[in-house]
C-alpha cells in the first residue's frame, strides 16, 4: 500500500490588481525614476546651499560665469524653470510611442488588462511621481528666492515676482505645469506613435503654450491699474516701477482718456528745442496725459492661483484626448 501525497494547488488569481501593474511600471521606468530623482535632490541641496550662504556675498571659484552665490542661484531658478519641460519631453512623449514602435502594446492589450486601465495606472503613477518632484523644487526654489530678496546687496537692483523665473518657480505653478506638460507629452505620445516625432513635437507646443499664456494671459487675469499724470507733470507714469509688480501697458491718453499714438513729429520736429516745446507738440496733436497699466505686488498669488488653474484644465483636457485616441486605437 502506498502513499499518495496530495498537494493543494494554488488557485488563479482572476484578475491583475492595481499592486500589480504598479509594479509593472517601476520595473520599466525605475532608471527613470532614480536619475530624475537624483537630479532633484542635487537641485534642492544647491538651493539650500545657495539659501544659506548667500549673504556672505562670496565668489564661486572654478565656476565661469558665476561670480557671486546669488549667480548660481539665478541659474537653478532656470534649472527650476525648465524641469516641467523634462517631464514632457523625456517622461510622457516616449510613454506611447516607445510602446507603438516597439510593438508591446500589442502583447499588453491581449492581457486581462485593458488599454484604458494599463494606461491609468502607468499615468497616474508616474503623474503623482513628477508633481511631487515639480512641488520639492517649487517649495525650494521658492525659500531660496526670498533668501536672496533679503539680500539686497547681492541681487540685480531690478527684480520682479511676477516674471519668469520667480513667478513661476513655486510649488503651486511647478505642480501645474508638470501635470501639463505629462498630459501634453501623454497626448502628443498616443497620436504621433513615433518617439523622436512626439518629443519634437511635445517641446514645440509646451514652449509655445507656456510663452503664450506669459505674454498674452498671466499680464489679464484682473484688470490692470491705471495711472495717469498730466503731459509735463512727473507722476506715476513716468517714476520707477514697484518693486515685485508687473506693468503690462504705457502710452499716451486724448482728452477723453482714450489710448492716443505717439506723434513722432515731436521729436523730429524742428521747433521742439526745449522741454516745453515738447510738451506743447503733444497738446497740440491731442496728447493732454500719459498712463502706465500694471498690476500691483498684492495679487501675485491670485495670478499665481489663476495660472495654476488654466494648466490644470489644459491638462485634464489633454488627458481625455490621450485616453480616447487609446481606447480607439485597440479597437482596431
């Protein structure tokens, strides 16, 4: 008589669980992952190296082109600046495509995972990596720039919160613009299918994106102020900026306070000797005051709030589309 030895067999797990597939994209992208997390550790620890020792004013030898800490505080702000770009150029543009060309969509999408959650989890995951990343440096870059603003002595004498790189290296816009700029890379990724076509083409559009909403929407979020001073009367027009505020507009006013141009006859006219002559051809061609439009030092963080919201949208957008153009495309 013999023994039988009965071994239980482990039942099949019925479905892939999100632990699973998170495991799955730090296995692909953990060289990723550790390099940029390198990087920003290497950042932080120099803006806090900057933050601390940027009031001895001291020269940063064997570093051309970086005479004073304040310098090399000026080049992390634009290291800073331009890491939301890396995470659309580097992490989201190849995240499709890399798949497309290589054909291993193909092998995912034949699993019991669908498309639309493989891509949930790979984007969600590496989303909340790169914001986390874009807020540490945001947070830093932030406590060093105010370190330096209580250094008078070693700042360039004009300096304004609400220009790039100050306005947009802290943690609120970091995290906006990084979360755009995967969404827009994730987006570009799915429709090119090509990897060196969708970094092209994800850089194109996200400088541009940014630069437009710089120029043409940061300066209108509220209506700027307008001050006003008579032709020939030193006023608000014609004195130094604020410190810490944008202007976004100058010229001359009419009688009836409509924006008038330049009459360039003044200053080619030979009757216009002296400062009163000038004055006087302006009045005579409808100029009676100048005006400056800007916005003032206190609705930085409003401007910064309404920002953050214009990328956050833009991204949700981009999200949508990127997913739709997924789930069309493995159903063919």
């Amino acid at each position: 008589m013999t023994a039988t030895a009965v071994v239980a067999e482990r039942p099949p797990r019925a479905t892939v669980g999100w632990r699973d597939l998170i495991g799955v994209t730090w296995r692909q992208h953990r060289l990723m992952l550790v390099g940029t997390g390198v990087l920003v550790l290497a950042a932080i620890a120099a803006m806090l190296w900057v933050s601390a020792n940027v009031e001895k004013d001291a020269d940063l030898i064997g570093l051309p082109g970086l005479r004073q800490i304040s310098d090399l505080g000026e080049l992390l702000l634009a290291g800073v600046l331009g890491f939301s770009g890396l995470i659309a150029v580097f992490w989201a543009a190849p995240l499709l495509s890399k798949e497309y060309e290589q054909r291993t969509h193909l092998l995912v999408w034949s699993q019991d995972v669908s498309p639309l959650r493989w891509l949930a989890v790979k984007t969600t995951v590496l989303a909340v990596v790169a914001v986390a990343f874009s807020v540490a440096l945001g947070v830093t870059a932030s406590f060093m720039m105010h370190r330096i603003l209580e250094a008078p002595a070693q700042y360039p004498p004009v300096f304004s919160l609400f220009r790039s790189p100050y306005f947009d290296d802290v943690a609120l816009t970091q995290a906006a613009y990084a979360l755009f700029g995967f969404a827009l890379g994730l987006a570009v990724s799915a429709i090119c299918r090509r990897t060196v076509t969708s970094m092209g083409v994800t850089l194109a559009l996200f400088v541009g994106v940014r630069a437009v909403v710089e120029r043409f929407v940061r300066p209108y979020f509220q209506t700027p102020v307008r001050e006003t001073n008579p032709i020939g009367v030193d006023g608000p027009a014609t004195s130094v900026m604020q410190p810490n505020s944008l202007s976004v507009a100058s010229g001359n006013l009419d009688a009836a306070g409509n924006p008038i141009d330049f009459p360039r006859v003044c200053n080619t006219g030979s009757s216009v000797h002296t400062a009163q002559d000038y004055h006087a051809c302006l009045r005579q061609n409808g100029v009676v005051s100048n005006y400056r439009d800007f916005q003032p030092a206190d609705r930085l963080g409003f401007f910064q709030f309404a920002e953050f919201g214009v990328f956050v949208v833009l991204a949700a957008v981009l999200l949508l589309v990127g997913l739709r153009v997924v789930r069309r495309m493995s159903r063919v």
